[in-house]
C-alpha cells in the first residue's frame, strides 16, 4: 500500500469517528488530525485497530481506532462481558474487579469499565482509589469473582495507559480464555454495541477491606522476624515514583517491624504526569536518582522504589565504598529467590516438594542455586501469566518458594498471581536484615551468591521502532535472525538455537533438531555459546521495541575480584553487542 492509499484509507476510517456515537472532545480531535498538514498523527491514530493482545490493551492515549480512548476501552469490556456471560452462563451472578493506577484518564476508564460491566448484568467490584496491580489479582481470588480489570500502563512513559484483563485465579489470561475474548471483542463492530450505561445497583466500592486481609497476608510470607527486631531501624529509603505503592508499601514495611522508612517526599505525590522524571520506571537510573540522593543524605542502608502501579522493584545497594549501586532486575530475583530457599533450609522447611519459577530470559544462575539446594525450578516465558501458570498446575502437589523475571518482577506469594512489589520489597528488607545477622551487608550477600554459585553478567537493550514503519521494522529483524543466525558472539561459537516460534532446538555442531516442550509456541529467539553465554531476543508485547537480553558468565576468585568481574563481564558484553549489530 502507497501513503496515498494509506492516507485515503485512515481518512475513511477517521471520518466515522466524526459521527454523532462519539462525544463532542473526541470528534474535534479527530477533526484538528483531518485538518493538519501532516498526516503523521492521523495516520498512527487511525491505521489500525489498538490490539487486544494476549495481556490486554497498551497504548498511546486519544482519539482513533489505534489509540487508548473510553471507545477502544469500551469495545474491549464490552467484548469480555459477551465472553464472561457465555463462558459463566451457569453462575446465578458473574462478577468482576475493577482496579486502576495513578494515570491520566485511569480513574475515568475504570468507572466506565464498571459501569460496561453492570450494563450487562455483571457485578463490579471497583476500588474507590488507585491501587496496586498485585491487589487486583488478590482481590479477584479474596471475592471469588470470575474476572478482573486493571487500568493501567506499568511504566510506561505517561503519554500511554493500558488494560489488562485477568481469569477467576486472578492471573492475567492464557489460552483457551485468551483467543476467546479476543475473538468476542474483535466482534464489537460499532460503538452502538457497547452498553454504556451503567447500572449503579451492580457496583460496589472496595478499599480498606481488601487492602487489610491483603497486607495481613504478605505480613504471613515473613521468615525472620527475629532478623527484623534486632535491625528493625535499618535505613531504608523508599520511593513510589508518583505511583500507586504510596500508601500500601510503607504499610507493609511497617507491619513487618521497620521503623526508619525514609521517603522521597516529591515522588510521594501522586500524579499521572509523573512530574520529577522522564520515565517512571525504577530499572532506569534517572528515575533512582532523586532517592539516591536522600540515600547519600542520610546515610541509608538500601534503597528501593517501586513502579507507578506497584508490581516492579528497583533496588539500589550500597557498596564496601559507600557508594550506591543500582541492581538489575536478574539480581533482585536471585536475591530474593536464594533469600526464600536458604531460610527455607535453614527453617527445616525443605521437603523435596518445593519449586521455584523464573522466565527463559532471566539469568541461569538461579538454576545453580536452585540445583544445588534440591529444589526444582521451572522456566516459562516471559510475563508472570505464565509463572500463574506454573503455579497453577502444580497447586496442591508442590509448595511456590517464589518466581520472577529479569523485568524487575518477582512474585513471593500464591494468594496474588500477578508480580508484587508490595511482597517484593517487604522481602527484600527482611534478606537485608538477615543477612545482617550473618555479618554481611547486602553487597557482600550477593558477591557470596556468586562464589558459590557462579558469577553472571546480564544486560537488556532495547531498541525502540516507533509508529507503522517501526513495526515493520522490527518484524524484519526477526526475520533476519532467524534465516541468518549468528555464528559466533563475543568470540565464542553459537552452539545452540531455541526458536519457540516452531518449539525448535537445533545443536548447531551436529545439526540435531530437538522440539521443546512448551505450553505454546512465542516469538523468541535465543542462542547459547560454547563459553555459556546466552542471548535471547523478542519483539516487546506492551512497547514499540525489540529487546536483546546478554548474559555472560564467569568465575570470582574471591570478593575482591567482584569489580574486576563486572569489567571483564561489561567488556563481553560489548563484544556480543558488537556482533549482534546493536
């Protein structure tokens, strides 16, 4: 298609939203893209449906079909309604939860969703402010309830917001749920379809009679209360970055036995704007920066924040040298995760039928760790709807430790099956406080992970392709990699190739063709070297980019080797990056 046909195309497209179904804002957006000299604007609002994926909706917000708006919203409810009805038909009344974050237009969504809801006959249970991610996915198992919403764009920069649907398990919804509702909400062909109108006798407002079982719960992952009485004044500074873990986070950290929480008073404000950052996500140093500083200014001994709807964890640790060290998120699990299994152990706790679970793309390390406690590990793909998976079909055979992803991400908890920074970083406070008991602060507990179970090095590149030729873009890389795989990265030769697109596994030294055992097949690629490392790359789900993630492996010769490590790892990395073409 030439741009003048896909301008003519999107015009049409455009041109139904000037009707009289769409409100007065909308159609004078829709006219001022009509209007403008460039069609950019108009034709990233317009040249295609905002998709429902398999994790919901994601998108820049305004007006147009490409576009997050209370008509893509709503077409999106109303097709799940359709879904919940035919798949519940049996339940004398189906109900949902309905949650949201701090974002622009978040609490405006969510009420629609609620009122799309109880148009159709279905309860709503819809919190009566911002909140967690972690206590919707809660909160749907705590009510019993069918479904759930959640409002919300994650870290994403503050133009986007997002919807992500969840099952009765409180789980973000695979397969056979997935097709289905994508199925019924693809059916939405007008706006005429969607019932708008709510119906106020089937919504209820929830808050602190969830928010109180809930944190009562996390309270009960607690190993080392002990730990916590003897150090309970760690300094610990902790920012939400404007976002929905304010209230819920320092609660928690509290009702653990912490008494020297130290906030960021500028990021406790709540905003959609996101005002002191560019990017709210606690994996990017800018965003750290303002509670690393309140770190230096009083001397703190950690230092942690959460993402704007409280299901990521960054961490900042401080070095022998005093400085502060921000950690990636493959160290926060195998932190955490070597934390559960050791205490576990040394609780008497460990019977043979415990498991922990991480994603293909986080560090291999955590599989030492986990093999050389006894404990089985599972892998999944990337997204915590497949560590809910996991969980799910292992639920009253085996005991969950824990799970997590290199995204910062990590789950202590079968009662939620969504990551939880709520859990995430009460935990991380208690492994701090007992490690202290051990003599050891913090950094000295992750270089003695590394001694005994082997040093790694990760990094993740992401490369951003905005708009229509960027989606292109990315679709051609892949298909590169996959006719042209490397041979060789960082000076070692590629010896294994994983394509889960056909569930492939090719030795490439003899030319063995293996098939993985997987529940479905993804979009991802990784290759395996003679020297361990390892790169696995896939189109992001929620983001316009391609990410890359590098993982280099090497042996400390003692604590004092750390720093050389790291720049031996760093030097790698670089090589393979090199290689790569990125």
């Amino acid at each position: 298609m030439d741009n003048q046909e896909l301008i003519k195309e999107v015009t049409a497209r455009a041109q139904v939203w000037l009707g009289d179904a769409y409100d007065a804002d909308t159609r004078a957006e829709v006219r001022r893209m009509l209007d403008a000299e460039d069609p950019t604007e108009l034709i990233d609002s317009f040249y295609r449906d905002l998709e429902f994926g398999t994790g919901g909706l994601r998108g820049i917000m305004g007006a147009g079909t490409n576009r997050m708006n209370i008509y893509t919203v709503g077409a999106a409810t109303q097709g799940l309604a359709n879904y919940l009805k035919e798949a519940f038909k049996d339940l004398p009344e189906i109900s949902v939860v309905v949650g949201h974050d701090v974002r622009n237009n978040s609490r405006k969504f969510a009420e629609i969703v609620a009122d799309i809801f109880s148009a159709n006959g279905i309860k709503a249970y819809l919190f009566d402010s911002f909140r967690p991610t972690p206590e919707l996915s809660y909160a749907i198992r705590h009510l019993g309830c069918q479904s759930g919403v959640n409002i919300t764009a994650s870290h994403n920069p503050k133009e986007y917001n997002g919807y992500k649907a969840y099952w009765s398990d409180g789980a973000q919804i695979i397969a056979p749920h997935d097709t289905n509702i994508i199925d019924h909400v693809n059916r939405i062909s007008s706006v005429s379809e969607i019932k708008f109108q709510g119906n106020p006798d089937k919504i209820q407002i929830i808050g602190r009679d969830i928010d109180e079982p809930y944190l009562e719960a996390i309270k009960g992952l607690s190993l080392s209360p002990e730990s916590i009485k003897r150090h309970h004044d760690l300094k610990i500074v902790y920012t939400p970055i404007h976002g929905t873990g304010v209230n819920l986070i320092p609660e928690s950290l509290a009702n653990y036995g912490f008494t020297n929480i130290i906030h960021v008073p500028e990021q406790d404000v709540t905003s959609g704007d996101f005002p002191t950052v560019d990017s709210p996500n606690p994996e990017n140093p800018p965003a750290m920066a303002m509670a690393i500083a309140k770190a230096k200014e009083v001397g703190a001994d950690l230092v942690m924040a959460s993402d704007p709807d409280a299901d990521r964890i960054g961490c900042v640790l401080r070095d022998s040298k005093g400085e502060y060290q921000l950690i990636n998120g493959n160290q926060i699990v195998m932190i955490l995760l070597n934390y559960l299994m050791t205490r576990n152990g040394e609780l008497g706790r460990i019977t043979g039928k415990e498991y922990i679970v991480k994603t293909i793309v986080t560090t291999e390390t955590i599989k030492s760790i986990a093999d050389k406690n006894n404990i089985k590990m599972f892998d999944c793909y990337t997204g915590f709807k497949w560590i809910a998976s996991v969980i799910r079909d292992n639920e009253g055979t085996m005991r969950y430790l824990g799970g997590g992803e290199e995204s910062y991400g990590f789950l202590a908890e079968d009662f939620a099956r969504d990551k939880d920074a709520v859990s995430a970083i009460s935990l991380m406070a208690e492994a701090a406080a007992w490690a202290k008991d051990k003599n050891m602060d913090f950094m000295q507990m992750l270089q003695d992970i590394y001694l005994k179970y082997g040093y790694s090095h990760e990094e993740g590149i992401s490369v951003v392709r905005k708009g229509k030729t960027g989606a292109e873009e990315i679709v051609k890389m892949m298909k590169d990699f996959r006719a042209n795989p490397p041979k060789q990265l960082g000076g070692s030769p590629v010896v294994i190739v994983k394509d889960y697109a056909d569930l492939n596994l090719t030795d490439t030294r003899t030319g063995k063709v293996e098939k993985m055992d997987m529940p479905v097949t993804s979009n991802v690629l990784q290759f395996f070297t003679e020297d361990n490392s390892k790169v696995s790359v896939r189109p992001s789900g929620t983001e316009p980019k391609i990410k890359f993630y590098v993982e280099v492996h090497d042996t400390m010769t003692g604590a004092d080797d750390y720093e050389a490590a790291n720049a031996r790892a760093a030097a790698k990395i670089d090589a393979i990056k090199k290689d790569l073409g990125i």
